[in-house]
C-alpha cells in the first residue's frame, strides 16, 4: 500500500513540475502577414507579462489577452472573443480566424533566424 502511495505521489510532483508551465516569451514587434482586414504589413505589439498579455494591434486598438493554462501555446482575447496559438519560440502568432502575426525581423536583427514559411 505504502509504495502505491509513493507512486502517485511521484506522478503528480511530475504532472506539476515547472517545465510542464514553461510559456514562450511573445513579447515583441510583430508585422501582419496574412487575413490583416486590409493592413497587411502593419505593426502589431505585444507585451507579456507572465500569463497576461497585451497586444497593440495595426489599427491602434489595444486587447488584453492570457495565455491558456489548460492548451499549451495557445491564448485568448477577450475584446475578439477568439483565441489564437502560437509556435514554441513565439515567433508566429495565428488567431482563429485565419490572421498570422510574424515577429519583425529587421526590429531583432535575426534575419538567419526568421521563418518566412506562413
């Protein structure tokens, strides 16, 4: 009984281990590349604090959003009522309906880096 016990309690200490909650740093200039309503190319902001984030879009509105605790890499905005994933560096945000936000290379100086596959 006593090593059942044990058991379970060495698998939730490795359900809840810290890198189980590891969130991507999205924080950053961002361009839209894709479904933009008319603003392709235009600068997007986001900056993150924790599991809060908040985002400056093209049109100068800004969101609030959070990251999803129960789906890894992805968020919701609350002001669209849609939510959105993104890829395990952070570098591409892409929202529900379609739009597809990519890290501003020339801002990071990371041209080997920039992935132009959206």
């Amino acid at each position: 009984m006593k090593k059942i016990i044990v058991g379970c309690l060495v698998a939730l200490g490795l359900m809840t281990s810290p890198a189980s909650a590891d969130i991507a740093n999205l924080t950053g200039h961002y361009i839209c590349v894709k479904n933009c309503n008319g603003m392709l190319w235009h600068s997007a902001y986001v900056t993150q604090n924790g599991w809060d984030l908040n985002l400056l879009t093209g049109a100068n509105e800004p969101l609030r959003a959070q990251t999803d605790w129960f789906s890894p890499n992805r968020i919701w905005i609350v002001a669209w009522n849609t939510g959105a994933v993104y890829s395990p560096n952070g570098w591409v945000i892409q929202f529900d309906n379609g739009m597809i936000w990519r890290r501003h290379c020339d801002y990071y100086n990371h041209h080997d880096h920039c992935d132009h596959a959206y």
